[in-house]
C-alpha cells in the first residue's frame, strides 16, 4: 500500500487505477467513495484511505451514492454482475416478484434497486418486472396446454394476482384470452381421440 501522500495525489487526479483498490473516505461527511468519485476533492486533513469497502464501513463510514463504491472494480458487485442476475432471475422463477417489489429483491441480493434494473437492462434488455411477467405468461401458458385447472387457479397457480390480469397480459402479447389456448387445446384433444376412434 503506498503511503498516505501518495494516495492522495491519486486521488486528486482521480486516477482510474486504484479504483477499487483503495477507498477513500471523507471525515467531513461521514462518507466514503470511490478515487474516481466526482465530487469534490476534500481537503487532504479530512481524508482516510481504507483497502476495501468494508474496512471503509467497519470504521463507520457510509457509501457514497453517487460514485457506488459497491461497483468499483474487484469489488464483489463488480466481478459478479452476471451472477447477481442470475441469482434475481433463481428468485423470481421462485415467486419472488409475485407478492414483494424490486425494492425487496434487491435487497435479498444486497444491492439497490435502480442498481438492480441497470444490470437487468444491460444484460437483459429488460426490467425485472418485465422478466417476471414473461415467466408468468409461460408458466400459464404451460399449465393451459398442460391441465384442465379452471383459468382462475392456473393464475394463481402462475403467479398472477388475479385472473384479470392474466387476461390483459395474454391479450396484449397473444391478442387473445388465455381461454382461446384452453379451446386450442381442447379441438386438438378431440382431433386425436378422432384419429383414435378410426383405427
């Protein structure tokens, strides 16, 4: 670790290569951030450096919510972005969007949640709410195809609030009712039990 003077002049010019190896954190304010935080340089007197986020808030000081120290790089939100939105989507395949709001997921992953839609939007193109409502639709669409369950329990069954809902989402991706499937389903049905009756 190099010694304080150093640091600091690195910090001055925010130099990019200690991002993420040494924290900085601002007695002043309570806060601690990232060297290549834009905010403005504190006086030298009011600084500490800490060699990870966690010593930085052992000794009491607080991310900062402009630079998120919690994605500067080694840090374990940055290497594992991608498992974090692999752990979101385990949770939500489980129901966990289907009662609770991003804000609670986010929090079962340690992050926040405009964090968390971010990483969605990066590495899905998609919001969360919009992943949890596609597994729903499929998860209806499966157990439509696949049972005689009355529409009202395959939502429920789905992960849908209530059938209404299921309903308008079928509606604005299929332009039909989830009903329309059950009567496919069925007309196949009686095709092959004719085929069966014929031979």
């Amino acid at each position: 670790m190099l010694d304080f003077a150093a640091q600091y002049e690195a910090f001055q010019r925010r130099d990019p290569a200690f991002d993420g190896v040494v924290f900085v954190a601002v007695k002043t304010t309570g806060v601690f951030c990232r060297p290549v935080c834009l905010a403005r340089t504190p006086f030298a007197r009011n600084v500490g450096f800490y060699p990870s986020a966690a010593a930085a808030e052992r000794a009491g000081f607080r991310p900062c919510l402009r630079c998120r120290p919690e994605s500067a790089p080694f840090c374990p939100a940055w290497k594992g972005t991608q498992t974090t939105v692999e752990r979101a989507l385990n949770l939500i395949e489980r129901g966990a969007l289907d009662h609770d709001n991003i804000a609670t997921l986010a929090s079962r992953l340690g992050i926040g949640s405009r964090h968390l839609t971010r990483l969605f939007g990066h590495q899905l193109d998609a919001s969360p709410l919009q992943v949890a409502l596609s597994l729903r639709i499929q998860s209806a669409k499966r157990l439509l195809d696949d049972t005689d369950l009355p529409v009202n329990e395959v939502a429920r069954h789905a992960g849908f609030s209530h059938s209404r809902r299921m309903r308008a989402a079928f509606t604005r991706l299929y332009g039909r009712p989830p009903s329309a499937f059950r009567k496919t389903r069925h007309r196949k049905y009686e095709i092959e039990k004719r085929k069966e009756r014929r031979l």
